[in-house]
C-alpha cells in the first residue's frame, strides 16, 4: 500500500506548530497549491498523493459534521476526487486547492442529502450538533481544581451557538479560510455576507467566554501563560 | 489601515491574527511584536484573545479508517492511469489484478522512468546534439538584474528566469530538448517521455522527462544547485559524477572542490524567489548583498570601518528593497543610505 508522506502532512496542519521557519528536510510542505496542481493536471500520481494525504480526512470529518452517515461522507470524498482526476485534462488555474476541494465537497453532499430526502432543499444539515468545538481544557487541569466546571463552560460555548455559525467559526478558526473562500464554500452571495454572520458568530462566542473572564482570562495570567 | 481593536472580539475578526497564531512566521512575529509595543496598553486583550484562538479546538475530528483510506487512495491512483491510458500507450504491470496495489506500481513506474532515463543517456548522445545546433536557429531569452522573466519554450515547457540571468534554446526542438542557461531559472517542463529535456548550465547537465525543478549556476558564484519540486531529474557533473534527485532533494555542485552533495533543501530558500519571497538564512552578508544587488539592480558599497561579521538570517515577501533594507538595519549593526542605484552600508555606532 502507499503511503506517501503521512507524518508530513499532519505535521503541515497541527495547528499548534511553534515558531515559523520551514525545517530544512520537510520542504515539500512548502510546495505551492500552484505547483501540486499543476502537478494534477500533469498526472502526476505523486501530486495527486500528497492532495489526497493533505485534504481527505480533513474533507470526510467535514462531511461528518454535516451527516450522520459515514459511508456517504466517505463516499463523497472520492466522488470529489475521482471527479478531479477525470476533469484534469480541462481544469482550470485556482488559486486554493483548499477552497475548491471544500467548495466541491459540501456541493455535493448537499445534493445527495437532498436527493435522498435526508434533508429539505432550504436545509444544509442533517445533523443539528455538528461543529461542536471546546477551549482545550488540558492545560488548566495540570494547575487547578476547576476542570470540572470550566470543562462545563468550554463545552456551553459551542452548545449556544447556531449550527451555521458553528460551522463558519470552524471553517475560520481550524481551516484558516477566508471571508471570501467561506463565502464561496457555504454558498453564501457575496463576501460580505460571509462576514457579517461570522463576527455575529465571533462576538456570540465572545460573549460567553466574558461571563466567564474570571476563570478563563485570569488564571492564565496568574499561571504565567502567556 | 491602523488595527484598533476594542475588545477580543476584534482581534478574533482579524485574518492576519488568526492566521498568526495558528501558523507563525518571521514576519507576522516582527509584525505582533512590533504592534505589542505600540499599544502596551491593550495587552491584556492581546493576550486573551491569544489564548482563545490558540485552545480553540473542535470536539470531533473524525478520520477514515486507515484500510480505507488506502483503499481509496489506490482507486484514485488507478483512475489517474486510466484516463492517462487514452493519451500515451504506457503499460502498467498492475493490470494483472492482484499481487501488486496500485501503490506499489507507483514505484515501480518511477523505478522504470530512472531506467529509461539511465537508457536515453546512452543512446542519444552527442553527434545528434551537434546536427541539431547546425541547422536550426537558437533563440537567447535574458533578464537583466531587477526583472525576472517567464519564457514559453516551443514544447510548451515553463521557463521562469531569475534576475541576471539567460537561457538559449533552438526554435524547434528535434529528438531532445535541449537548453543552454546562465544564472538561476526555475523550470516546468512539459512531460515528453520521448523527448529528453536537457539543460546545460556550468559544470552540471540536468536530464529530466517531465517535472519542474530549479537550477541555480551564475557564472560568477562558486555554488551551484539544482532543486526537484515534483518528478525525477539526472544531474551529471562535468568531471562525471551522476546524481538521481527526487522531490524535496537538491544536489550543490561546489566549484572550487567540484564536489556534489544531495541533501534535502528548504523550498522557499531555493526557489522562494519566484514567489517574491528573498529568504536568508545564516547567510553571509557578502551573499546577502550580492543577491539583493541583482534582485533590485543596485551596487553596495561597503564602508571602510564596516566590519561585516556573523550571519543574517530574514525573510521578505514582495517587499521594496527600502523595506529590506530596513529590515537589516533592525538586526544587524549596519545601517543604510540609499543613494540611486549605490547603497551605502555603514556602521551604526559612530
């Protein structure tokens, strides 16, 4: 079996990286969306490898926030891919492999969702509560006694907030996409739009967390973390 | 544009922060750094907000079961050949179903193209080189210091020249594709299993079939590279000896041992310059001059009681050589003045 620069591409998208200098000796993670798709069109299998190492799982843990059916969010995975490799002779410049990858996705895992009935044709989820995301509690546990509760805070943040919201905080925060890249995705109608519904979503969330500034703002102090 | 923020929730909305705090580089460190001393008064938030993008995680992160993951991945690589299968008659071992999964063909495929590339070198050798050189005309491309340049070469391959630099090609290509450069260029060659894509340049020959790779061999430098970015590429030296580099490897041709070395390289080191990114690292201040020289057509002029010691390690991108400069001045003890095309470089302490 291949198993073509795993470690490699984890490494790329840990968002917990430290300090920016590129390590001498992991270079192709630097290789431009540019190049790897230039590199599609060609045929190369090894372009093709490092997209598909890149992007699947991230893609089917997309598709599993949306639905509850795994198989279908795999299944879409490939769809997307094999549609790629069968267009490559007529695929145009883009600028994101990221964005057109999310953008296909989503495209069509609504269409199947649709078709089958799973969801209405004004609808985008058939799971309610997906996008679910936590301020990482591990740190505080090592040096307080409050786990407990603020492991109940952190999981309320995501609990208050509307599922697209959810998912427009995720795509920003975790996929680090654009206002515009989002707007394209989620199907919104121009940029702007993409954007109010996110700072709506980044001010709900900050709003919460200031209930709670005591714990979550002022112990990292008193901790010296920052 | 100044960035005012007034609470967390700002500096939340803000894409450049965001993106600085998940995946850090020299200049967005110099950026926040730089802003955190110009509003010490709003640390607290700056912090804060620090701390939320930074711990914010999400609940799930489901993965394909790894069986399937391969599965899928050995679906995708069939798929490629397939619809290759219309375009070139090649054969692939694996249509015996079975044994061998599509991954292992890979290498294989690859094992074969380093042995017909190995095949090539032996058969078309130099008398036709010589008939080719006679009968039809050569086309020269430069770009002179200060300009790069992106030259189409009549197979449909890329060329993209760095500054002071040239390539010379025949109009039309016969049985190999052969290019003669000075200096560095960055190459995106059509893929043409019939056709070798051969490029002079100094001491080294670099055969490649089709795949994109940077050379770098200036008449006046004493090092030189070749860099793969995707594909195969053959480098053979002038006294002989051969090298097979792969995607992520480079091989330095030293000019005063004549000694070749394949290691692993840092892309935007090597080939940043065709993205506009100057990157440095523990370099001398003599190469730091002479590479901005060419990039913005400028000569430096070192003053007497300048004593140029240590290294200099930064990054730009797309940025004016007044801002590189600038940027120097701040971590070395040398400061600039600008006079034209001259650059003054003077000691800071006087």
């Amino acid at each position: 079996m291949l198993r073509l620069n795993t470690q490699f591409s984890d490494n790329i998208d840990d968002p917990n990286r430290e300090g920016g200098l590129p390590i001498v000796g992991n270079s192709v993670s630097t290789l431009t969306d540019e190049l790897l798709w230039e590199g599609v069109k060609m045929g190369e299998d090894e372009a093709l490898a490092e997209i598909y190492t890149r992007f699947a799982n991230k893609l089917f843990n997309y598709g599993t926030q949306i639905t509850h059916d795994r198989d279908l969010a795999y299944d879409i995975v490939q769809d997307v891919f094999l549609y790629m490799v069968s267009k490559k002779n007529q695929l145009g410049e883009i600028k994101s492999i990221k964005n057109y990858l999310y953008s296909s996705y989503r495209r069509k895992l609504l269409r199947v969702l649709k078709r089958n009935r799973k969801i209405k044709l004004n609808e985008d989820y058939e799971r309610l509560d997906g996008f679910k995301m936590e301020v990482e509690a591990e740190f505080y546990a090592l040096t307080t006694p409050l786990t407990v509760d603020v492991k109940k805070l952190l999981h309320k943040i995501s609990n208050d907030l509307p599922i697209r919201q959810r998912e427009i905080i995720s795509l920003y925060f975790f996929e680090q996409l654009s206002y515009k890249e989002i707007a394209g995705i989620m199907g919104f109608s121009n940029l702007r739009s993409a954007r109010n519904l996110l700072y709506k979503a980044i001010n709900n969330m900050s709003e919460v967390l200031k209930k709670h500034e005591d714990i979550l703002f002022l112990l990292p102090i008193l901790l010296n973390m920052v | 544009m100044e960035f005012e923020p007034k609470n967390e929730s700002d500096f939340l909305k803000n894409t450049f922060f965001i993106k600085w705090v998940s995946a850090p580089n020299d200049h967005s460190n110099r950026y926040w750094e730089k802003w955190c001393r110009n509003n010490p008064d709003k640390m607290k938030m700056f912090n804060n907000a620090r701390l939320i993008a930074k711990n914010l995680k999400p609940v799930e992160e489901n993965r394909i079961d790894e069986e399937r993951f391969y599965k899928g991945l050995d679906q995708l690589i069939l798929a490629n050949h397939k619809s290759d299968e219309v375009k070139s008659s090649r054969h692939y071992a694996a249509d015996k179903p079975g044994i061998f999964t599509w991954g292992r063909s890979i290498a294989a495929s690859i094992l074969l193209l380093g042995m017909m590339m190995v095949v090539y070198s032996i058969w078309f050798d130099k008398p036709k080189d010589v008939m080719l050189s006679m009968s039809i005309p050569i086309i020269n491309k430069e770009a002179p210091k200060g300009i790069k340049k992106t030259v189409l070469l009549p197979d449909g391959s890329k060329v993209v020249l760095n500054s002071g630099s040239s390539i010379s090609y025949p109009e039309t290509f016969g049985d190999t594709r052969q290019i003669d450069l000075k200096g560095q260029a960055f190459f995106d060659v059509e893929r043409d299993t019939a056709r070798p894509f051969i490029v002079k340049s100094g001491e080294l020959e670099t055969r490649v079939l089709g795949t994109s790779f940077d050379i770098k061999a200036y008449e006046e430098q004493n090092m030189l590279h070749v860099a793969v970015v995707t594909g195969k590429v053959k480098v053979t030296t002038g006294n002989g000896i051969e090298s097979h580099i792969t995607p992520e490897e480079a091989v330095f041709y030293n000019r005063k041992t004549n000694a070749l070395s394949k290691d692993f390289y840092d892309y935007e080191l090597l080939v940043g310059w065709k993205e506009k990114i100057l990157k440095f690292q523990d370099a001398k201040y003599e190469e730091v001059f002479e590479q901005l020289s060419n990039w913005y057509d400028v000569t430096f002029i070192i003053e007497k009681d300048v004593k140029l010691e240590g290294d200099y390690t930064g990054r730009f991108e797309d940025q004016s050589l007044k801002n590189v400069l600038m940027g120097m001045e701040y971590s070395a003890g040398i400061k600039f003045e600008i006079q034209g095309h001259k650059i003054l470089v003077k000691s800071k302490v006087k």
